[in-house]
C-alpha cells in the first residue's frame, strides 16, 4: 500500500521556428543522440528550426532526424548556430541598422516580421534598497479612470487551440479599452493570441507560431510584451518581445534582453515582466533582480532584489506592491523609492490586489497546517488568511480565514472580493453570494468583471458585468451581526469529540475548547452551531522506504545505499467540521503520515515510524476557524448578460447566462 504521490514535470518538445533560413553546412563533428547510446562522425548538412540533416562521413549518406532526438549538447549547438546566423548581417539581404550596443537581427517567428533586438544596459542603473523609509509616504489618487459606466461589448474568440487559456489582460488604452487572452496549442508547439477590442467588440486573432508567456498589453492598448516559453529555448526566455497590434494580428517591432549580465544562463530568464507606461518596462529574473527599463535607449533607470517574484502593480501602475526580506512594502515604480511597509506579519507566500480606488489592498496567505504529510489533502483542507490594508495609512483594517479553491482574489468593487467565483464582504470576510456560469477565466478592470464564457464546444466570447449585483449589496448590509451570522465572537456554540478510540478525548477537547476561546466564542453544550472534532484512523498497510546513496552507520538495515525497507503505518486523520442544525458549512483537516523516516541508532525503524504516525491532536489548538459565516445555503437568483454587440453570425453567444447563488 502507498500513499505517496509522485509528481513529475510534463515537458513540451522543443520546436525552433526558422528565423533566418536554415542553417548552411558546417564542418565536420561527433553528433550523438538522446539516450546517449549511439554516435556518428557526420556534417551538419541543413537545420531548419525543427529538422537536422547529417551526411555521414563514413558513407556520405544524408540522414534526416527530428531535433529532439539529439543530445541536449547537440541541441544547444545547433541553437547557438541559429543564433549566429540570425544576428549575421550579411546573411539572407541587407541589414537592419542598428545602435552600436544592439544586435541587427530576427527574434520573429515565421509569419512575422522581425524586429531589432537590443541588449539591455544595466551598468548605469541607481542601486536601489527596498525598505528604507521612515514612516507611510503614499495617498492614493483622488481620481482614477473608471469602467463601471463604459459601454463595452462582448468579444467573440476564434482560432486553433481556443480553449487552454491561461491569461487574460485589459487595458483602457488611449482609444479604447482593450484585452488580450492567449492559449497554448501542445500539438503545434505555439501560443494563439486574441487581442479585443471592448468597445467595437471586434477581435484579431493571431498565431505567435512558438510557445510564449504574454507579459499584457501596453497601456495606450497598442503593443503586446511576451517572452518564448519553451523549456528548451534558452536564448528566447531572456528575451522580451514587443509586438505592434495591426488589423490584420501581431508584427513584431522590437525585442530586448534585459539580463545579459546573468551570472548564468539560468539567471538571464525573465521570470516577470509588467508594463509601466509605453515606454517604461519593469522586469524580474530568477535572481529576483528587479529592474526598471527605459525602452527608447534599452538603459535601466533603477534595480533592487526583491524576497520573491509576485510584484503587483497598482491600477494607475504608480505603486507596486514588493516583497523583501525584511517585509511587504510599497514602492514608486519610476523610481524605485520605498513609500512605506504594510502592517503584521508577513512571513508565508501570499498575493496581493489593489482595490480599483486604491485606497485599499488585499492579501491572501497561503498557510498550510503543521503536519508530517499535507500533499495528498483535497483543496477542501487548505488554509488561507486574508488580510485588508487601508492604503492611506498602512494600517491593516481585518483579517479572517477563507477556505476556497486555489485561485487568485480580486477586488470587483471597493468592498467585495470575488475569489473562486464566490464574493466575499472584505469587512467581515463573508460569502455574499457565489456566481456560477460556464466561463473558464476571469479578471477585473477597474471594479469591471471580465470573463471568458463558454458558448458551446470551442466557441467563446468575452463578456462584462458590473459586479456585485444589487442584491448582493442588500445582503451584505442586512440585519445586525446575530441575525446575519451563526458564527461571530460572542456567539454560543458546542462542541463534540469523534474518534475510534486512538487518541485522548479529553486532549482533543481542551485544544478545541482553548482555540474556541481565544476566538471569543463561547462554549454551551445546548448551542445549535458546533464544532465537530473527529480523530480516526484512515488507512493501514506496509510502506516500502528507500536509503539514498550511502552507508548509513545509524541503522544495521541501511548499510548501503538504496536500501528497501518495509514499515508498516498507520495514517491518522484529524479533521474539524462545523454545523448549524445538522448542516455541515466548513471543514479542515490534517493527516499524519511520513513521507521521510530519520534514523536514529537507539530506536528501531518501525519504532520512529510509530511516533510519527500518532494523531495530530495539536491541530485543533493551531487551527485558524472562521470567526464569522453565515451558514447559510445559496439561493440562485438569476443574472442575464448584456447581449447587445453580438455580430449575428455569432447569434448563439447570447445564450449564455451568468447566475449569482445568493447568501451563504
């Protein structure tokens, strides 16, 4: 019997689109093959991006073979070459000019037109600390650009491969308000992109013709930033690629590599990037070396290293939000300067969203609870705190657990927060009401709800609604606190121990009943609400563990390394429910089970195996509860869509129904 989940990475095959033409015959070399069994003396005869061709030197024979099929040595000399010849000024016509510190040559894909790629020049750039700053030096702005009141229409998608979307961005540019979705076709090796225009409801479809991660659109609405994806494209994941947004899909103008000066090839990556203005490109590597790129002469204006990757920007892009080792701060984006840091401790993963007036900021963190195994928990188990800032001050205004889907929270107006399709109150972290429709992503646009809404199979528009609807306003602000709620501080509530006899009931009882304390409930064995506190056990059976290399002194059984030795478990799970009237509302668990046995030479195996298979008592003391939910079931109410700006060739769009659930 196992337990144990193993995850491996999925990874694409490389394809090389021709940038340039093949690559001509070259001198003569050892050239092996993937699984390093075979070798052949031969000369590259022609490499076209996805094709090799060899003449053997001991026959004169041409073999032709896919490029994956090489060596990864191979593979990355082959790419090396291609580079060569695209940055050759003398190969395939006359040369682009170029500035001396550029490159003249083609970062384009077949079908698009190549552009001047630039090395990035960092030497000038003010070194920047994050966290220097005495006291809260922000105000939000008093006026910002507002979409509740614009008349934008749906967008119909087309293309191959429509239906992997994985982002979703909107701009108000200078003409219009625009949006970009772009999916991955595995089968073609390319990444299909839809730009939209919101306030035509027309749609420009283009094929990127390789693998890419869209960075979003430029403010004005006018360019596209992406970077090559593919895991085996080493010269393309440090390059940013500008694309101009034409009737007729994308051309590629321009492209730059921001960390030429990587320490290695790994850290000249663009992990992040984020426009800032048209001319302004903020940009973040696998160093966590945060960069501010001035894009008219490829010079960075400012760096500093960042605690992690999850920069956010502010809806006018002024401040960002920026994690470092010291804490959460907020920063200018033009000049790096630190504005102030967010109040409490920040210390696990967590994201973050500016409300669309900006005078508040939501976190959610990603706390997991302290187990020997939570790998294998349903996302039901998993634990996140959210946290709300007023961003006049810095000052964090609440904070309460969520338990949802792993997926990103926004703001959809100045108090709700939409997160797993389920609005919540940001003042006392309640569901308002959950939204279920047929979309596969969403995102919100100055307080405007944005989603992709499958139509049938393969057909998709993208579609608005000004959430939250009105009745979802009147919940939020019905009745007093007693009335609205079951849990609350302050409220009566009862508590009952489950188990099958292998653990301590009255143990169990004193963690819960301390926790419900420090929450300020109080506990009443008559109350209706109650927390239901089971310890049983879940599986048993014999686990088979492995020794890595090396002898292993500790223990007479792990005397060599890669030794196999069968232990038999027994998983625990610890798992809190609450109910009202009967009805389950919330529930988190924990399931005590090693996945690693240290060694210990006064202890047996089996015997540390034992220890590390007890019941997890303590998670009914360290668990976060609810401190208010109403417990409510959903209502569905229903919500159309506005239908207008449909073509009426796409007449079966207007079928489809977004629909709120009511109060829970």
């Amino acid at each position: 019997m196992s337990w144990k989940k193993c995850v491996a990475p999925c990874f694409a095959a490389w394809v090389f689109i021709a940038m340039s033409g093949a690559i001509p015959a070259q001198e003569e070399r050892t050239w092996r093959d993937s699984t390093g069994q075979f070798s052949v003396e031969a000369v590259l005869v022609e490499f076209d991006g996805k094709n090799v061709k060899l003449k053997k030197t001991s026959d004169n024979r041409v073999v032709t073979m896919p490029l994956e099929k090489l060596s990864f040595s191979d593979q990355s000399y082959l790419r090396r070459q291609k580079q060569n010849e695209a940055n050759n000024p003398f190969a395939g016509g006359e040369p682009a000019s170029a500035e001396s510190n550029n490159q003249t040559g083609s970062s384009g894909t077949a079908g698009t037109t190549s552009g001047t790629t630039r090395n990035g020049d960092a030497s000038g750039a003010e070194k920047i600390v994050i966290g220097v700053v005495s006291g809260w030096n922000y105000q939000p702005p008093k006026i910002l650009p507002d979409g509740e009141n614009a008349d934008y229409k749906p967008c119909p998608l087309s293309g191959e491969g429509v239906g992997y979307f994985h982002m979703l961005d909107i701009v108000k540019g200078t003409d219009a308000a625009m949006a970009v979705t772009t999916c991955t076709n595995h089968t073609t090796k390319s990444t299909f992109a839809c730009v939209m225009n919101m306030n035509t409801g027309k749609t420009i479809a283009h094929n990127m013709k390789h693998e890419a991660k869209v960075w979003g659109l430029s403010p004005d609405g006018k360019r596209v930033m992406a970077t090559p994806s593919d895991f085996q494209d080493k010269v393309g994941k440090s390059r940013l690629d500008f694309y101009g947004i034409t009737d007729k899909g994308l051309t590629l103008t321009s492209s730059l590599i921001p960390y030429t000066d990587g320490k290695s090839e790994y850290n000249r990556y663009v992990e992040w990037a984020a426009w800032i203005s048209p001319t302004h490109v903020l940009t973040c590597n696998s160093e966590r070396t945060l960069r501010l790129w001035d894009m008219k002469t490829a010079r960075a204006i400012y760096q500093a290293t960042l605690g992690a990757k999850n920069v956010v920007l502010s809806p006018d892009r002024k401040v960002m939000v920026v994690p470092a080792q010291s804490g959460v701060f907020l920063c200018d984006t033009m000049t790096g300067k630190t504005l102030g840091k967010l109040s409490g401790d920040l210390t696990a993963s967590i994201e973050f969203d500016f409300s669309p007036d900006q005078t508040r900021l939501l976190g959610v963190m990603h706390k997991l609870p302290k187990s020997l195994s939570f790998a294998d928990m349903s996302d039901e188990f998993r634990n996140k705190v959210v946290h709300v800032w007023d961003l006049t001050s810095g000052k964090e205004l609440n904070e309460w657990i969520l338990n949802s889907e792993p997926t990103t929270a926004r703001w959809v107006d100045n108090r709700m927060i939409m997160k797993s399709n389920t609005l919540y109150d940001s003042e006392t972290g309640v569901p308002v009401c959950h939204y279920d429709g047929g979309y596969v992503t969403n995102t919100t646009f100055n307080g405007l709800f944005c989603y992709l809404l499958i139509v049938r199979s393969n057909e998709y528009v993208l579609a608005s609604a000004k959430l939250p609807h009105q009745a979802a306003v009147d919940a939020a602000n019905k009745g007093k606190v007693q009335e609205r709620f079951v849990l609350y501080p302050g409220a009566e509530v009862s508590v009952k121990i489950e188990t099958d006899g292998s653990a301590d009931e009255k143990e169990i009882r004193q963690h819960l009943e301390q926790n419900l304390s420090d929450c300020g409930f109080i506990v009443k064995n008559s109350a209706k609400t109650q927390f239901i506190a089971s310890v049983k056990k879940s599986a048993e059976g014999e686990e088979t563990y492995r020794s890595p290399s090396g002898p292993f002194p500790l223990s007479p059984l792990l005397d060599r390394g890669g030794a196999r030795v069968d232990v038999k478990i027994t998983v625990h799970e610890s798992v809190l429910t609450i109910s009202n009237n009967g009805k389950e509302f919330w529930k988190l668990g924990v399931r005590a089970y090693p996945d690693s046995i240290p060694l210990d030479k006064d202890r047996s195996i089996q015997e540390i195996a034992d220890e590390l298979c007890k019941p997890d008592l303590e998670f009914f003391a360290r668990t976060q509860l609810p401190r208010y939910h109403t417990g409510e079931t959903p209502q569905r109410v229903p919500f159309a869509l506005v239908r207008q700006g449909i073509p009426e060739n796409n007449s079966a769009l207007i079928n489809a129904t977004l629909t709120p659930t009511g109060v829970r």
